[in-house]
C-alpha cells in the first residue's frame, strides 16, 4: 500500500523538477544548484514533501535530512522543513566534486 502514497509523491516531486531517488520508506531529493532560483527549487519540493506527508498524516523524521553538499563549499544552501532548519554538510569524500 505504501507503493501507491510513495509513487503519488515521487509525481509530485517531478512536477517541480527535482530528482528522487527512494527505496521504501527512505526518500532523497537533489537538484544541482547553481544559483538562487534552484535553491528555491529545492525549497519548494521540501515543502511539498512536508505538505504531501501532512494530507498523508505521515510523519517526516526532520532530524535524519540534512543537505549533503558535494561540490562548491561556497554554495551553502539554508532550506527548511516547516521551522526546522536542515543542516548543512560538506560531502565527506575528497575530489568529489
């Protein structure tokens, strides 16, 4: 049953243009940013996300997200997921850029 809410969501989240990936209850959402318009990308789709499980009554575990960044360390994006703000990482491996 869950395969029917997750794929109504993976639709949603095409609409707005960002890539995800998902193995069953697990989500990821990325978008190349290069400038402010794609962070707001990636900031509509988190809030789709959180609006999508609400009409769902899901529960979305704000504190295991985060934005990996792997690229330009000077790119940093602030995104939330209703007041949570996500925290930033750097991506952990050298060269991955």
């Amino acid at each position: 049953m869950f395969l029917v809410y997750i794929n109504e969501l993976i639709e949603l989240l095409d609409k707005i243009s960002v890539k995800v990936k998902h193995f069953t209850d697990d989500v990821k959402i990325y978008v190349r940013i290069v400038n402010d318009i794609d962070s707001d990308v990636l900031q509509r789709a988190l809030d789709s996300l959180q609006q999508w499980t609400n009409m769902w009554q899901l529960i979305l575990s704000v504190n295991k997200c985060c934005v990996l960044n792997i690229g330009n360390p000077r790119l940093a994006v602030n995104v939330n997921i209703g007041n949570s703000a996500l925290p930033w990482q750097q991506c952990p491996w050298h060269n991955c850029n």
